[in-house]
C-alpha cells in the first residue's frame, strides 16, 4: 500500500535512481524519510551524510535495522540494484558511473567535504538524467547546492527540506538560493513524495 496513511498526493514520477543528502541532523532527517518504506521497495537510492573521515561509519548497519529493504555501504565497481539503499563510505567522494555502478574516489574535499553531496548529485544527473530524484536536507554548510541545481538541469526532480524546520537550514536555504525546487516540503511530506515516486527502467 504506497502512500499508507499519508495525508497528500504529488503528481506520477518514474525515475530509475534517488540520491539523498544532508548534514548536521542528517541521520534524524534521513530516518524519518525513510520510515515506512514497504518491503517490496524496488528504486535504489545512494546517500551522502557527512561524518568525520576518521571515523568508521556504522550507517548501513543502523539503517539495515530500521528498513525492510537490503542496506550496503557503497564499494568501488558495485552495480546498482533495485530496491537497495547504500551509503558513502567515510573519506571517499561516492559517484555514479553511466554503467549503473559506483565509482569511490579520493579527489580533494569539495566544500570541506568528502564525501560529497555534489559529488554525488552531479553524477546521478549525468548517469540518469531527468530519471533521478534528488532530496537535500538539514545541513551546516553548501554541500549539495550544487549538485541539486545540476539534477534539476538535467531534467530530474528536485525536493529540499522546508528550511524552517530543519535542524541547520544552511543547506536548504542555499540550494534554493541556485535554483526553484519542484518541492519544499517538511521531512514528514518529502516522505510521502519519495513512497508515491514509481520505478522506472530504461532495461
């Protein structure tokens, strides 16, 4: 049952690919996104949150727990399959390749951060073109900008979270600054746009 127990209906949108990122608060931000996502889930979706290089991360693991689809933390070469989500790994710039598979790079800090949400989001535009949508949340600094405003050039969807209610705005705020979304909405409504989006295959 998409859509359970929501409270609003956004237009028909295939897309083949969701890339997500957010910063300071991301992972609350991220977890009410995706709560509730069904079991039978089938677009895959990559995402960058920022954590210190230093640190091993845990995100795959701690979501694995929470979602009812198969969670990975990204590996260099790996295809992409529906219905998974995966994770950046600490200290690498996460990018898609036109193959439908991950490439990890170790490329300067963009903004002061690798991962990258550009990194990711600018990749996701050329790989998918308008068949990828793109959420940009809570964040501390302009990561994503960016790379939202090249998915949105590409034709793709573009979602931010309200800047009122995120934790740090400074993310939000300043992908709107470089372009009009198609949406703005609090976390609880981008989570009703991601569940009402359908997959869509060029295969």
């Amino acid at each position: 049952m998409k859509g359970a127990g929501t409270h609003r209906s956004f237009p028909a949108r295939r897309v083949e690919a969701v890339v997500l990122g957010a910063s300071a608060g991301g992972i609350d931000a991220l977890g009410t996104v995706l709560e509730g996502l069904p079991a039978g889930w089938r677009i895959p979706m990559a995402v960058v949150l920022h954590l210190p290089e230093s640190h091993e991360s845990h995100l795959a693991e701690i979501f694995a727990q929470r979602l009812p689809i198969p969670v990975h933390e990204a590996l260099d070469k790996m295809p992409i399959a529906d219905g998974c989500l995966y994770f950046a790994p600490p200290g690498y710039h996460l990018s898609i390749e036109r193959g439908r598979r991950f490439s990890l790079s170790c490329e300067p800090p963009v903004l002061y951060s690798r991962p990258s949400i550009d990194v990711l989001m600018a990749s996701a535009a050329d790989a998918y073109g308008p068949s990828v949508a793109g959420f940009l949340m809570t964040g501390a600094n302009e990561d994503g900008a960016e790379g939202l405003f090249r998915i949105h050039r590409a034709g793709g969807l573009t979602a931010v979270q309200d800047p009122t209610e995120a934790l740090v705005p400074t993310m939000p705020l300043a992908a709107i600054a470089r372009h009009t979304p198609d949406h703005v909405l609090p976390l609880r409504d981008l989570r009703t746009l991601l569940q009402q989006l359908e997959p869509a295959h060029a295969h």
